[in-house]
C-alpha cells in the first residue's frame, strides 16, 4: 500500500511538471532581466529547468521546492 501512494505521488509529480507556472516564472524574470514580461521569451530545456531571453539578456531558472515548504522559480544562472 506504501509503495503504491508513493508511486501515485511520483506520478502526480511528474504531471504537475509539464504544467509548471510559466507566468510566475516570466514575472520573476521581469524583475531580474529588467525586461517587461511581454518581451520575455521562455524555452523549455527539460525537466523542471527552462531558459527566458529578452531585452538583449538571458538567464537559466529551474523550479525549487523547499521540503514541505513552497515551490519558486529560482535563477541558476548569472545573467548575461
């Protein structure tokens, strides 16, 4: 029964990463390219990480969970 809750979870977890929210990750990187959100563009580089360019700068930014805590985009690159 164990092996089957965490196995739903993994699962669960796999889907909802399809699914991350691209509209907080383009405000945050609004604020850390100092580029308007409509001018940022977001490209998926696998799993939970994805690239954003705009106005001239890029920047790497993966998806962090603090253990029982909240979930954030978080810059994993300098941008350039």
């Amino acid at each position: 029964m164990r092996t089957l809750a965490l196995t739903s979870m993994a699962v669960a977890g796999l889907l909802w990463a399809g699914c991350l929210p691209v509209s907080q990750l383009k405000t945050r990187a609004a604020f850390d390219l100092d580029c308007q959100k409509a001018e940022l563009q977001v490209v998926d580089l696998g799993g939970m990480t994805r690239g954003v360019t705009g106005c001239g700068r890029k920047a790497t930014y993966i998806w962090a969970c603090s253990p029982g805590g909240p979930c954030n985009w978080v810059m994993n690159s300098p941008s350039k």
